[in-house]
C-alpha cells in the first residue's frame, strides 16, 4: 500500500519543501520619544545610567556594536565636549575619543591645561558605532537623546563644547555649516555651548587647525567671563 509520499512522487509533487523557520532576530525597543522611558533615564545616578546604556536596546545598533560608549572624565568638570558618535577604537575599548582623533584631542586639551579624566566630561550624541562610521541617523539620535540630557544634567558643565556638525545639529537643532557657527555663544538647556570643528575632520583638513585652537581659546575666554558674573536666581 501506497503512503502519501509515494503518491506525491507518483504525481511528481515530492518531495514536500517546507519552509524553516527563521531564529529570532532581537527587536529593538522604539526609537520615539517615549515619555515613560525618558522618565526614568531621567532619575538615574551616573552609575546607573552607565549600566543603562549598556543594556539599551532602542535603536538596530544595539545588534552591530561590540561594547557601548557611554562617555569619560570629571563628574562635576566645568567643560563639556560633545562628539558624534564612536568608531572602531571606541566600540572596542568602550570609551569616547581613543583613536588618532582622541589623541589629538588630548593634546589641544593638554595646550589648555585640562586632562581629560579631570577637567572635562567627554560624551557622544551616539553611545555605540555606526556601521562603517556612518553619520548618525535621526532615529539613532532621538533614541540617545535621553542619555546625553541625563549626562549633561549629571555633570551640570559650566560650558558645552560640540565637536562637529553632526553634534552642533543635535544640540542646535541646525544643519547649518560649522564654519557659520563659530565664534558665537549659543545654548543648549540654558548651559552656554561653543561649536568648533571635529578633530578627525582636522585630522583630514590640518589647515584648520589653527581655527580649532582659536575657538577653544574663544570657549575658555567665555568660561572665564562665566565665572565672574554673579549667580542668580
């Protein structure tokens, strides 16, 4: 007697392909501003916001990154520098700025008399790697939001430095070209921000460096003046 799969060859229906099933691929969590997550981002110590953004799940990167990048230096500094997001050497070492654009950084913070572990608070507007180093993505940065609001508030910097257009826009809220943003106090939050360019772009463009050395003695300057005026409120 025939079974239903020697029919099936028979009528030349076999054999019976059956389609697998596919692992689960982790969903990242919404990347809309969503005010209970917020909320809660909001009330963390630093500690704590650390081990939140290691386990955050709001964005596709969290499948691509090797280690989380949540940011390094003084918690009560007075300078703030903000960058875009990290890159080979920082999702492997999971800290901000180590590469050859970190150490060009050091070394203009080192001609201001400032060490990174000390004077300043160093952060992204991204806290894990792009593919390939590509510029963030909208939804990548609104997922991040929140962590970097938390930082700025935790470190409560006297002065924000944005490194690049990419951060300026995230800050600013503007597309506009660094070179027309220089030299002119913004805010962010109500904390005063000074926009200069980044230094793997000064990496590629030297000519501009002396342009980067001239706003960051614009930002001390200004951080300067802030100290002496009188508090209010």
């Amino acid at each position: 007697m025939m079974n239903r799969n020697d029919v099936l060859r028979e009528l030349k229906l076999a054999p019976l392909w059956r389609l697998r099933r596919q692992p689960a691929t982790p969903t990242p969590a919404t990347t809309s501003d969503d005010g209970a997550r917020r909320a809660r981002i909001a009330a963390l110590a630093l500690d704590a916001l650390i081990d939140d953004i290691a386990r955050c799940t709001a964005c596709a990167l969290c499948r691509t990154r090797r280690m989380t990048v949540p940011g390094v230096g003084g918690a009560d500094a007075q300078w703030m520098f903000i960058g875009e997001a990290p890159g080979a050497d920082e999702d492997a070492q999971g800290e901000p700025f180590v590469g050859a654009a970190g150490q060009l950084l050091d070394n203009m913070l080192g001609a201001l008399g400032l060490e990174r572990s000390r004077d300043v608070y160093i952060a992204n507007v991204l806290k894990c790697r792009p593919p390939n180093n590509r510029t963030p993505e909208p939804g990548e940065a609104l997922a991040c939001a929140p962590y970097l609001d938390r930082q700025i508030d935790l470190v409560a910097p006297r002065l924000i430095v944005a490194l690049g257009r990419s951060a300026a826009s995230r800050l600013l809220g503007s597309d506009a070209p660094v070179s027309s943003l220089r030299n002119r106090v913004h805010r962010y939050r109500d904390t005063p921000l000074i926009v200069t360019y980044h230094p793997a772009y000064l990496l590629r463009t030297p000519a501009d460096k002396a342009k980067a050395w001239e706003d960051l003695l614009f930002a001390r300057r200004t951080l300067r003046e802030l100290a002496t005026r009188p508090a209010t409120g």
